[in-house]
C-alpha cells in the first residue's frame, strides 16, 4: 500500500490580487513544495547562491502575476535565506515545470532552467513599501 506523502510544512503568505506564497522550512519541506505541490505554471524563487527556503507563488486560477507580485515572492524567498540582513539580494525565478532533483542529490537540492533574476531587499508582504 503507497502511503501519499505529507503536505509539506511551510509558511503561507497571502498577496494581492489572489496570490499565495509558499515558503518551505527545511530541506524535505522544500523538495516537497518544489517537487510536488507546485503546479507546472506556478513560480518557483530561491537565493542566488546561497541556502534558503524555496518559495512557490500560486494563484487559483493559475493567473500570470505581475511584476509587483514576482517581486513580492521574491523578497519572501530573500527573507526565508541567509541573506535576510542584506540591503539587496538576487534571487532567481523560473516556472514549476524548469525545476528538477538531480539524481541522489541532498534534500533541497534541485536543478532550475529558464531562469530570471530580480534583485530585492529581503521583506515579508507587511513589510513591503507602498508603490
């Protein structure tokens, strides 16, 4: 009998226009949120280079976000790292379907393609500075 894995534990932060973002809080958690609860068109955003939680942005409808939205993600990925002290950090993106495990690799550990950087100040939403 398969057992189906557990959701993943992570911390859920609403944005606007319907948006959620996921961020995971440790390495399993992070496999699991990237690997099998995003959807294929939802955002995946982590740290450039150093560890961090992987944050998964989904909307209900799979609506594509806007740059405010991508940016918000962003600084939630920035925040959930080991930059969080940071004035600024780089922090890639790409669509669900381009992040993959390499065979054997660590909890945590994936491969992405098709990706974007954006360049944010670490920040939770109620923290973001008013446009």
């Amino acid at each position: 009998m398969k057992r189906e894995p557990l959701p993943p534990d992570c911390w859920h932060y609403p944005l606007p226009d319907g948006f959620t973002a996921l961020a995971g809080k440790t390495d399993a958690d992070n496999d699991q949120l990237s690997l099998k609860t995003a959807r294929p068109n939802d955002h995946w955003f982590h740290l450039s280079g150093q560890p961090g939680s992987h944050v998964i942005l989904q909307h209900p409808d799979n609506a594509p976000p806007s740059r405010d939205i991508l940016r918000a993600a962003a600084a939630i990925a920035a925040w959930h790292s080991k930059a969080r002290h940071a004035s600024k950090t780089t922090i890639h993106y790409t669509q669900a379907k381009h992040v993959t495990k390499p065979r054997g690799a660590k909890p945590g550990t994936v491969q992405i393609q098709h990706a974007k950087t954006l360049k944010v100040a670490p920040a939770l939403p109620t923290q973001q500075p008013d446009p």
